[in-house]
C-alpha cells in the first residue's frame, strides 16, 4: 500500500506557513493601520482569522476521516469527538468574517438583498454544522450531503449579492467583486459538483448494504473513544484534495479577508 505520511507533512508544513503568514499579516496591518471607521472591523477579522488558522493548523496537524473514524495520530486529541468541535469553532469563526465583510460591503453601496444575504450566511452554515455532527455521530452521510448543499447554497447566494453591488462599487471595489465573484462561482460549483455528488455517492452505498447506524447518543461515545490509525494511501484517497485545499487555500482566502478596504462606494467624482 502506499503511504499517506508524505501528505500529512504536507499538511503540517502548509500548517506551520500559514502560522507564519498570519503573524507576518497582522504585523503589517498594525505597522499600516487605517483610519478609525476601517480599522476595528480589521481588527475583528484578524481574531476571527486566527480562530480559523489555529483550527486548521490543528486538524493537519491531527487529521482525521470522520465517518470511518480513521486518524493519523493515536491520541484522544485525534478523536472525531475533538476534531469535530474544532471544525465547527473554526467553520462558524470562518462563516462570521464571511458575514460581515458582505454585511459591510452592503451597507456601503446600499444594497437591501445583499444586506440580507450578510445575515443569512452565519444561521445557513450554522444549521450546515448541525448537519455535519449529525453526520459524523450516526455515520449518516446523508447528514454531509445536507451539509455541503448549505455551504454551496450559501455561496451562490454571495455570489448574487456580490454581482448586485457592481453598478455602485469604485474601481478598486470592483476589482475586489470581480475577483470574489469568480472564487464564490467556483467553490459552489465544487461543492455542487464534485462534493455533494461525493457524500451522496456514500449515503447510497451505505442503504445499499443496510449498513447500521449509531443513534446519536451512542455516536457521541463512539466519538470521543473509537478511532483507528491508518497511513494507508487507499484509506484518505478520497480526502487529499478538498483537505489539502481547504487547510491551504481557504486558509489564505480567511487571511486576506481582513485586509480587504472598505467602503466600496464609488465616490461622486469616481470614474
């Protein structure tokens, strides 16, 4: 079999450069801090960034295949039970810079819907964590389905709302859209594509075989104690594209939320 390890230091090392890049991120805000109106939502994004980098971190550092509870490490800090919590803290802290970088933007070009998409985002992936620990409690994938269908719809509705700041947006803030725009399009066509048909595959071959399920309580103790550890290439094949992504890329993508300026209104004498 071949070995995953490579993989994993892959991960660890991305883990250990990305510590870096947030430090070396937030020096350089503080050494450049912008005016007052700008800088205490700066502020926030860098907390709650940290709370996403330190939770990714962890999790390459400590990877785990939730359902089939297969680990890297053998220690109860690899269980699904800690994993699992972690994800979420790290999701919600992600979700949250997500929110109010649209709800900003919103505010500053007038866009009633897409003041209202900024407060839907949080309670989508809120319900879409639900899901995930529902999944990974009873090894339901079905519970991921649900889960990464919010995520993408939570994405698409971004997207529209993003698209309709253009007509009032500057330049610079266009500029921003456009790039955003493009990355929304193609996370929700992954998640549509490729992630939601992946765990959907799962859930019916699962019904196919009549697998048994755990009923949520008895998840939670499976959780917390069952884990087993596997450097088998066959057992996280199927998880090395969206973790490498998602612990690198989306990553990134939480670290230079805060250095996004606002507003983005095109100012009167603005081309």
């Amino acid at each position: 079999m071949v070995d995953a390890t490579s993989w994993w230091q892959l991960l660890c090392t991305i883990a250990g450069l990305n510590l870096i890049l947030w430090t070396a991120s937030t020096a350089w805000l503080h050494r450049n801090r912008p005016d007052g109106t700008t800088w205490p939502h700066q502020r926030l994004q860098l907390l709650l960034s940290a709370l996403y980098v330190l939770g990714c971190g962890y999790r390459s550092l400590l990877p785990v295949f939730d359902v089939p509870r297969v680990v890297m490490v053998d220690s109860w800090a690899s269980s699904v039970l800690v994993g699992r919590t972690v994800a979420t803290i790290a999701e919600l802290s992600f979700a949250t810079q997500w929110a109010l970088l649209l709800r900003a933007a919103a505010q500053s070009t007038g866009q009633r819907f897409s003041l209202c998409v900024a407060w839907a985002v949080v309670p989508l992936i809120a319900v879409a964590e639900v899901h995930s620990w529902y999944a990974v409690l009873t090894t339901r994938n079905i519970g991921h389905v649900i889960e990464e269908i919010l995520w993408g719809t939570a994405a698409v509705l971004t997207v529209v709302a993003l698209a309709g700041m253009w007509p009032q947006a500057s330049a610079r803030g266009r500029r921003w859209l456009g790039f955003t725009i493009a990355a929304g399009m193609i996370y929700a066509a992954y998640m549509f594509f490729i992630d939601v048909p992946m765990y959907w595959a799962r859930w019916v071959a699962d019904e196919a075989t009549n697998k048994a399920y755990t009923s949520v309580a008895a998840g939670v103790a499976d959780a917390a104690s069952r884990w087993h550890v596997s450097h088998e290439w066959s057992h996280w094949r199927s998880e090395v594209v969206w973790m490498t992504l998602y612990f690198s890329v989306a990553v990134w993508i939480s670290i230079a939320l805060a250095h996004v300026r606002l507003p983005l209104r095109r100012g009167p004498s603005a081309p």
